[in-house]
C-alpha cells in the first residue's frame, strides 16, 4: 500500500507506517522530548514521530535502513539544518559514535521481523543511553516486561531487566498504521540501570547460562543445564534442581553464571539470538 509520499511500505523492512495523530501525540507525550536532549529515531519510516519531535529538538539524528526513504524526509525536513539522517542497518550500527555532551535518548517504531535481534543490540550498548521508548509488537513487550513463572518469561526478558528498568506503557491497535499489521502493538520504556542490580561477573557466561537454560525450557534444570552445572552445584546455590528455567529469577542466573565464571568453567563467545 502506498501512501501520500508514493512510497510503498516494504514487506523486507518491516514497515507498517504511522497515522494516527492521536497516537502519536501520546507516544511524543511519554518521550516527553527536550530541546537539550540528544535524540536518536530509529527507522523515521514517513517522519511521522520525526516531525513531531524535531518541532521540540531540531537536532535529532535518525537511523534509516531504506534508501527510497532518505529523500522523503530530506525534502520533509529541509527546513531543519541540524537535523542528521544515517543511511544505515540499526542492528549493526554503533549508536556510541551519536554520544556529545548527553547520553542518547532512543525511540522508534521498530521493525517487527528484527525487534528482538535490535533490542540485543541495543541492550549491549545501554551504557551510552538515558532511556528507550519503543513501538513493538504487543507481544514482545510482555516478553520483555515477564516475570519468572510467566509464559512469556524467556531470554529476552531476563537480560533487558538485567541491563534495564522495563515500563510497558500502552497499547496500539492495528489500525494506527499503514498497512495494519495482524498483531496488536506496544509502547514500552527502557531504562538503563545506573547500577546494575545482579552484576554478573561475566556478561558472556550470564549470556550463554540464560541461552543453554531457555533452549531447553519445558525440561528440569539438572537437564536443561546438565552440560554446564551438577545437581551438587545447584543444590549448593540453594537452586532446587527440579524447577524449569521459567521459574528462577534473574538473580538466580547471575549466582548460577558466577559459579561457573569461579571455576574457571566459561563458555564459547555467544552470538546465538534466540526469540525466548
């Protein structure tokens, strides 16, 4: 379906293009914008958040992946000398090189076909970010939000709470967009931890801990962690060896992953980006 800019949304990317004022006044309402904060949009799409922020902050800066777009909004938003666009894949882009004098502020409406490889992504660099306000499908924020004992309750939930606070704000029907998408959506707010609650003492090992266990999720934990940790080491940690990966807390993990990082017993470099 093409739009007023005669640009057809592209099924590879992802797209499904922003209408709804209503909408978007809310979403720019939560970001709450202000003209000192240096702010990165992530796939502007037709600029519909992007213009509406670049009337507060003239100096956004906005990560697009489509070529046939950066024109669109060049012609858009001629009139804003300071505002930057990076013809560039979010999900190898390194946002630390956008860092002056402020730490970043993220948001954009993500493509649903890579959220979660982005969020990794980004998660892996919160170190430079003041918080993240992000449109996702609506099940991926209950994923990111879940508790242990949730279904919803996996990977990608336990290491955004590792690396941040995670505030589901609200929903979005199908019909805000263009194309309507088949799946509900949702704004959620990340917020890096000034101090991490659970450090662990080695990211990679924590990583591949989480990995190996939700990979195996329906099994016990003697099983699903059999080729990292005994039965002993668990019971040793207070961990009964009986429960299912679902049902430890994130700082179970990190006593888990500590415990191997001690005994010298790391894993391989994880690369592995897995949905749960």
């Amino acid at each position: 379906m093409s739009n007023k800019h005669g640009h057809q949304a592209r099924k590879r990317f992802g797209q499904n293009f922003l209408h709804d004022p209503g909408v978007i006044e809310r979403i720019v309402r939560a970001i709450n914008p202000k003209p000192e904060d240096s702010i990165v949009e992530i796939g502007p799409g037709l600029g519909a958040i992007t213009e509406e922020i670049l009337a507060i902050n003239p100096r956004l800066q906005v990560v697009e992946l489509d070529r046939d777009l950066i024109p669109v909004l060049r012609t858009k938003f001629f009139n804003y000398p300071e505002f930057r666009i990076h013809e560039a894949d979010a999900l190898s882009f390194d946002f630390s090189q956008l860092v002056s004098d402020r730490p970043l502020r993220i948001v954009g409406n993500l493509p649903y076909n890579i959220s979660t490889p982005l969020i990794f992504h980004l998660l892996s660099q919160s170190g430079v970010v003041q918080d993240m306000h992000f449109m996702l499908q609506k099940e991926v924020v209950q994923r990111l939000a879940a508790v242990p004992g949730d279904n919803n309750y996996g990977r990608l939930g336990i290491m955004a709470q590792y690396f941040c606070k995670v505030q589901p704000l609200f929903e979005v029907g199908p019909g805000a967009f263009r194309p309507a998408p088949k799946v509900d959506s949702a704004i959620v707010r990340l917020v890096p931890h000034k101090e991490l609650p659970y450090p662990a003492k080695d990211l990679k090992t924590l990583q591949a801990v989480v990995r190996t266990a939700f990979n195996a999720r329906r099994k016990t934990l003697r099983k699903a962690l059999a080729a990292m940790v005994t039965v002993e080491q668990l019971q040793s940690l207070g961990i009964n060896d009986g429960l299912r990966p679902e049902n430890l807390g994130l700082a179970d993990y990190v006593r888990i992953a500590d415990l191997l990082a001690d005994t010298g017993k790391l894993p391989a470099e994880d690369n592995e980006v897995s949905d749960d």
